[in-house]
C-alpha cells in the first residue's frame, strides 16, 4: 500500500509536522490503521477511506488512538489529494469522526475553517488554578497568564478551555523566557487537561510563539505544530479580544519550526498553512486483521 509523507505548516522540506497519509485505505480494519500508525511512528497518521472530486473521508490516528479531528492531517491531507488529483476543486469538504470541516486552496496555502465554544476562565472556577498549571509546567505561579496589551488590545488574558474539534486548554504565559522553560509534568498535566495545554505568549501585535503538550500521548509530549490547538487559539482570542488574525510560529524547541496563521472570529475560525512534499514509500506488508 503506498503512502505520501508531507511536512504540514512547513516554509521549506524538513521542518513543519511530518504527516503519514494513505491515500487507498478504504479496505484497512481500525487494528490494521492503528497498527500502522504505530508503525509510523509520527504524531498522527491520515487514512483516507472515500473520495470524489469535492470531498473525502478520513479517519486519523496518533500512535495510540483515534482522533476525531486534527489540525495538521486535515491540512496535510487535503493538500496529499489535491497532489494525486484524487480531489479537484480548490474548495473541498473533508468528514472526520468530527463532523465536516471545509478546506480551501488560496494560493500555495490551504485553510480550513471549523465552528466552536470558549469556556470561563479557569481561575473562576479554581482560584488555586495558575498555581496548579505553574506546577504542571515547571513553572513559577507569576509566570502564567499574560497582559492582552502584547496582542494590541486591553484586558489579561488567562487559561480557559477552547473546542472546535478536539479540546485544548489555552494557557497564555508572561513571556518567551517562560514559553522557552516549559517542562511539563505528564501527570501532573493531565489532572488539568486531559488531552492538551497550548502554551503560547504574544510577541508582538498579530505574532505568537506557542508550545502544545500532551499528557496523555503515549510518548509523545510535544508536537510541533498544531492546527486544531491553533484553531482553538484564534477561537479564544476573539472570544476575549475580538476578532484577530495571528502568525503562530511553533516547534522551533523541537527542531521543526512550523508557521500556522489564524483567523478568528466570534465563533468561528480558520488556520491555514503550506505544504512540503518530503517522501513516497510503500507499505510492503500489511498487519494481521
């Protein structure tokens, strides 16, 4: 069975998120995709199982699991299609466990665009709350939470939950020195967020460098560039400062810078990014059913 590898939210090959895509997975088990995933090794994996020239279905996993929707795979994947010219049109509907999320071609960028929900601050709920995420990050408690005044707006910003797809925990931090000293404890993490934290800082007006953490992964703590956390970025911040377009710079700590931009509104949002073909390989055996 062949496949394509793509680095997703890349500015040139070898950096961005690597993404596994397999193009003609329709006949494959779900023991079968997720052994594969395993096999891979990346972050996630795309099975493409239906296409015709405006849409596919998909199904992604990580290592571990079945997602019900990403970020990067949904770009990577459309972008893999588009390439293959198993999908056509420069506006395609992807369907994902998740419900349907349009992507569209602009140029050498591909965006896709997802409806969502922001939740209160968690320090309404838990005045402990700043302490608790500073411990799981190997933080000082002073060093979450960020004045808006970087993103060109009033108001402090501090961690809440943000959904468009899967459920991230936005945790804005003081600065990049913070964003930079990140050692998150999985455990620790993941009596907070059960899937994710995206830890970001505002550089400047409409410029952010973020980090997202899994706790619950199964080995991988930290993932380069994530659409889906970016989305619920862009999700957040409208919510708290109005509508806003960003350039999230991701996984530099990592060695594989990633450029996410983000477009936000008052529910909804748009992350877009490039594409670099990397490698074609094929699968020569295929996992016991």
């Amino acid at each position: 069975m062949d496949f394509l590898q793509v680095d997703v939210f890349a500015d040139k090959p070898f950096t961005g998120n690597p993404l596994a895509v397999f193009p003609d997975a329709a006949e494959l088990t779900t023991t079968q995709m997720q052994a594969i995933a395993k096999e891979m090794n990346l972050s996630e994996t795309a099975f493409v199982t239906e296409w015709d020239a405006e849409s596919y279905n998909v199904r992604i996993f990580t290592p571990v699991e079945e997602l019900p929707f990403a970020g990067h795979p949904t770009i990577g994947t459309t972008w893999a299609l588009l390439h293959l010219s198993r999908v056509k049109e420069l506006r395609v509907m992807q369907h994902s466990k998740a419900g349907s999320t349009w992507v569209t071609a602009e140029g050498n960028e591909l965006w896709f665009g997802r409806n969502g929900v922001v939740g209160s601050d968690l320090l309404d709920r838990d005045p402990h709350a700043n302490g608790r995420l500073a411990a799981a990050l190997g933080l000082d408690e002073d060093e979450v939470g960020q004045e808006a005044g970087e993103l060109g707006r009033h108001g402090r910003l501090e961690a809440a939950f943000s959904d468009c797809g899967l459920e991230w925990l936005m945790v804005p931090l003081r600065d990049e020195k913070a964003l930079s000293r990140c050692q998150p404890d999985p455990g620790l993490l993941k009596e907070i967020t059960p899937f994710g934290a995206y830890c970001f800082t505002a550089m400047k007006p409409g410029s952010v460098r973020a980090r997202a953490f899994f706790p619950g992964s199964g080995g991988f703590i930290e993932d380069p560039g994530t659409g889906s956390a970016a989305a619920d970025l862009g999700l957040y911040l409208a919510d708290r400062i109005g509508p806003i377009e960003l350039e999230i710079l991701q996984g530099v700590e990592l060695g594989r810078p990633c450029r996410l931009f983000v477009k936000g509104a008052e529910d909804e949002v748009r992350v877009g990014g490039r594409c670099e073909l990397v490698f074609k390989g094929r699968l020569e055996r295929l996992p016991e059913v």
